[in-house]
C-alpha cells in the first residue's frame, strides 16, 4: 500500500517533467519556424529592393525613350516641313519651265503659221484652186499685214482674183500691192494686170488704164511686161501713124508663177 502511494505520488512529477519536454520542443520547433519566416521575409525585401531598383531603371529607360521619340518625332515634323517645301520648290520650276516650254511653243507656232498660210494659198494658186487661193491669202493679210510675204500675197490675191474674172477685187489687190511696195521687183506686173483689170470693169477706164501701160513701157522697158503693155497701147490706140481700130479686150492671161 505504502509502495502504490509511492507511485501515486511520483506520477504527477513524471508528468510535469514530460509536460516540460513537450513544451521545450515546441518551442524550438517555433523558434527555428520563425527563423525561416524571417529569413524569407529578409530575401522578400532584398527581391523587393531588386525590383524597385530595376521598375526605376526601367522608368528611366521608358524617360530617355520618351525623349528620343520626341526628338524623333521633332525631327520627322523638320524633315516634312523641308520636303514639302521642296516639293512647293520643284513644282514652281516645273511649273516656270512648262509655261516657258509652252511659250516657245506658241512662238514657234506664230513664226511658222504665216508661212503655212502662205504656202498653202500658194499651192491652191498653183493648182488652180483660185477661190482657196484668193481666201488663203486674204487670211494672211488680215492676220499679218506686215508679213515678210504680204508683198506677194497682195500680189497674188490680185492673179487669183483677175483669174476668177472678179476685175474690181483684183484691181484693188494690184492698186494696194503697188502703194504698199513702190520698190517691188513685182511692180512691172502689177501695173499691167491693174491696167487690164480697169480695162475689164464696167465704165470708162480706159485713161487710166493707158496710163498704167504706159508707165510700164517707160520705167521697164526691157521687160516682158513692157511687151505685153505696147500690145495693149496698140489695141487700144493703135500704132504711132496708123488708123485707130476699137480696142479689143485682152485675151485672158495665164497664171504667174514667181512664188
């Protein structure tokens, strides 16, 4: 009994010192808990302290980005200013060299057609076309009157004229040529065909016609204009010391080709 007493009395102090065990590995199992949670904490912040170094590094990087796009972009806005100011450049010379193109066209257009004018009524003259010669050169001399061809196309206006039997028009042409080119080498025809022309006409122009051929036998005597004007001196008046006989109509003359 005194022995089971014994043991009674022991088991309490078995059980605190058993208690006391537990505890003390508890607390070293929390202890050493707390130092892994410290030491993850610690790497925590370290990784934290990384990352913030790197987000500024980062936001420096995107700072200096920021800028050289707006270089860039400053840049890029110069460059398009400087190409639309030589695009504005090119397209003003291009323009001055098509209006210089354009007018060297014109004049050469405006030297050239008096000449194809010209040429054109002549070549009808030739081809005895005399109602397209007669309108060529009137187109020449109402557009260039003081063409260096008007001389001939006044001349042969009066040939496509006469040709046509349109007598008053003709002489007109003559008449005009005449006051224009008192120096023509063309005079000694014209004096005869404006003689023969009032000769044609209605009314007495036979004065002034004899006139005409007489100045062309005077001033040209050599020439086969002077010829052809005794002729008509001699149908018309007769020969120096012969009986008068009417005067005949001259027979109607062939074209003149002088160019």
């Amino acid at each position: 009994m005194r022995a089971f007493t014994r043991t009674l009395l022991l088991l309490p102090a078995a059980l605190l010192a058993a208690g006391c065990v537990a505890t003390q590995q508890d607390m070293l199992q929390m202890q050493s808990q707390m130092d892994d949670l410290n030491t993850n904490l610690a790497n925590m912040q370290k990784n934290q302290a990384e990352l913030a170094v790197k987000m500024e590094e980062l936001s420096r990087n995107l700072n200096a980005s920021s800028e050289n796009m707006k270089d860039i972009s400053a840049q890029m806005t110069g460059l398009s200013g400087q190409l639309s100011a030589l695009g504005a450049s090119v397209d003003k010379h291009v323009s001055a060299i098509s209006q210089s193109i354009r007018k060297q066209e014109e004049q050469v257009q405006t030297s050239l057609l008096p000449a194809k004018i010209y040429n054109d009524a002549y070549n009808a003259y030739l081809n005895n076309n005399f109602d397209g010669a007669a309108t060529g050169f009137k187109t020449y001399l109402s557009k260039f009157p003081q063409g260096e061809t008007a001389e001939g196309a006044y001349f042969y206006l009066g040939e496509s004229l006469y040709l046509k039997g349109n007598w008053q028009e003709a002489a007109l042409a003559y008449a005009n040529m005449l006051e224009k080119y008192p120096d023509s080498s063309r005079v000694p025809a014209a004096r005869l065909k404006y003689a023969l022309s009032l000769l044609r006409m209605p009314g007495d122009k036979k004065e002034e016609a004899l006139k005409y051929l007489k100045s062309v036998v005077a001033d040209f005597p050599q020439s086969q204009e002077a010829k052809s004007a005794r002729e008509e001196i001699e149908k018309l008046v007769g020969k120096p010391g012969a009986r008068r006989s009417p005067a005949k109509t001259p027979a109607r003359r062939h074209r003149t080709k002088k160019g």
